[in-house]
C-alpha cells in the first residue's frame, strides 16, 4: 500500500492469494495491474505518506487525497515497466486501426475518421488512405498544438535567416503530425571502481576506490520511429512533459500521427544507455581529486547494471516538418509544435566540403 509502483510485491501478493485458493485444477496466472500517479502541480511522481491516506509528489511535496487522485480528470497513467516485460504488451509492435503507409518514406500514420487521403509531412508524397489492421498500443498522453502553420512557417523563415540561407533556399510549406516518443521513470544507481593514485617520494602509492552515484529520471524521452534522422532528434529536448494531458481520439481531428515502430523493449535499452551516458561526466567530475594534492583515478569504470526502469508510457509530441533545397541538395526542418523552437539540417560550410572532398 506505501509503494503501488513495487511489481515485485505486486507479483508476490497474486501469487499468496492464488495459492491459498485450492483446486484440483490448474489456474491461469492472473494479470496483475498496477497504478501510478502523476503530480497535478510539478508533473513527478505521486507516492503514499507514512499512514497511506495521502499522496505526496517527491519532488514538490504537493499534497492530496486518494480519493481526489482517483477522480482527478487529468491524470495519465504510466505502465508499470516489470509487468510489460512480462508479457507480450511489452514487445508488441504495431500490427488495428486505420492507418496510412508512405510509399516515398514507408513513414506510418494514423489519421482522422473519415479521411481519405494525405500528403506525406516527411516528404510531401500524395497516397490513398490503405486500411489494413493494426493492433496498437494507444498513446497515454498527448501534447495538443499550439504554433499555427503560419507561425511555423515564420520560425522556419527566421532560423533560414539566422543561417544565411534564406535568400537562395527553396522552401516548402510546413506540415504537422504528432510524433511517438516513449518516457520512462529512470533510477537506480551507477556503480564505478577506479584506481586512485596518491603522489609521495617513492612514486606514488595505489589503492582501489569503488561507489555508487545515485540518479533518477522523470520523463527520459527516446523516440517510437525511425523517421527522424538522428541530427534532428534533438527537437525532443525542447518540450515540457509537465504539459501532457490524457489522451484522446478528437486531437487527431486535423493532424496525421505516425505510429511507433520501435517496441518498449527495445526503447527501454536506448534509455538505458542515455542515462549512463547523460550522468557519466558527473560521476567524473565528483570524484576528480585535488589537483594540488596530486592525487589522480585512473582506469575509472562506470556499470550501468543498477539502472532501473519503473514506469513507461508512449506520449505523442506536435512538430511541424518543413524542406529545402539549396545547391540542389535537399534539407529537412523540424519545429516545436508548442513553442517554435526549430531544429534543421544545414550544408556543409566550406571547410567540411574541404575534407569531404579528401576523404
């Protein structure tokens, strides 16, 4: 009851009452489901106080009943990450609904009832709507527009024209889709060894030194798709995850939204390795001994085999995608749907050119 995020009690709970029950035949394992909750003010994690009849956030400590958290109109829930190993939910990958496949980019969308067709927002390519069935797993939030193509087209202008660009790019219209990414609840530890080497007149003395640096990770944003080259992906660090709301089917009345392509299973291993690599130089930095006292660690080793991952969910993100083409090369642009902050591909400046050419 003080820790509805721990699966492994969970586990262990359906396991005592499946067990007190006797029958002479076999039963089927029971799902066993868990509920997070999401902080109303700040967007962290929700947790019992001490006498369990409050929820606290750990990380504003906002306060608030349980009967008021089971009510409240805009709570997204988080999957618990154990259970989704467990079973087949974690490794699905999208097979029921209709949805449109890009013959130019094989980018997958899911559209609107009611739309027939649509124009590619990632290469501009025109196809009808095929309708095949598809098992997916819906979206738990959402993140609505609020930058109108107008105003994409004007932050594309402007970034143009921060580059230098905008006097000989040839530029297309931007076009707005909603982008998959996972979230996960990162903690756990990092554990590090290295050799710590003290300087004195006899050359220095070694000894080992080992510890642990503690981490956790709201929200760590990796991407559901492939579409994106990986110099844009960088857009996803401009958004808010405080801002989600609950999803629903009516935010895709005017916007395609692409479909995953890359299950949980498989996104919780680049998470993973986003934490080591994100949190890496602070386990450096705090263990760089005094320069002066001539101490230095040598052949420091970092593991990752303490991370945990507690909770996921598949969150939709608005972007707007834009082209263009300049000295017949053809560039893509992103902008955040919600604040305009753009992210491009550039060409090469004259130097990179230089060594293009050599190598």
């Amino acid at each position: 009851r003080l820790d509805p995020e721990n699966s492994v009690a969970a586990r262990g709970l359906s396991q005592l009452e499946r067990s007190s029950v006797s029958s002479p035949e076999r039963e089927e394992p029971e799902q066993v489901t868990t509920r997070s909750f999401t902080c109303p003010q700040c967007g962290g994690k929700m947790a019992f106080d001490a006498a369990g009849q409050y929820l606290l956030c750990t990380y504003c400590g906002y306060e608030q009943r349980l009967l008021a958290a089971l009510r409240g109109d805009g709570h997204v829930d988080e999957q618990d990450f154990t259970l989704a190993l467990a079973t087949a939910k974690g490794h699905t990958r999208p097979e029921k609904t209709q949805a449109f496949q890009c013959q130019g980019c094989r980018a997958s969308f899911i559209l609107a009832p009611g739309v027939l067709s649509l124009e590619c927002p990632y290469c501009g390519s025109a196809h009808v709507v095929q309708r095949p069935d598809r098992e997916l797993i819906p979206p738990e939030a959402i993140l609505p527009f609020a930058v109108e193509q107008p105003e994409a087209k004007w932050y594309f202008l402007q970034w143009l024209k921060e580059e230098k660009l905008v006097e000989e790019a040839l530029i297309t219209t931007p076009h707005g889709l909603y982008l998959p990414v996972w979230t996960f609840d990162v903690g756990g530890s990092l554990a590090w060894n290295g050799l710590l080497i003290q300087a004195d007149r006899q050359g220095g003395r070694r000894s080992s030194q080992s510890g642990e640096y503690f981490l956790d990770e709201d929200d760590l944003l990796v991407p559901a798709s492939h579409t994106l080259p990986a110099d844009l992906l960088e857009i996803m660090e401009t958004f808010e995850t405080v801002e989600l709301e609950p999803y629903a089917s009516s935010f895709l009345a005017d916007w395609p939204a692409e479909i995953y392509e890359i299950a949980v299973s498989d996104a919780s291993l680049a998470a993973r390795q986003q934490t080591l690599e994100k949190h890496r130089s602070s386990v450096q930095s705090q263990l760089r001994p005094n320069p002066l006292s001539g101490e230095r660690i040598h052949d420091l080793r970092i593991s990752s085999r303490n991370i945990a991952i507690y909770a996921y969910k598949l969150v939709l993100l608005p972007v707007w995608v834009a082209r263009y083409r300049y000295e017949e090369q053809h560039y893509r642009v992103v902008i955040n749907g919600r604040t305009g902050e753009v992210r491009g591909q550039q060409p090469l400046n004259w130097f990179r050119k230089l060594l293009k050419g050599i190598f």
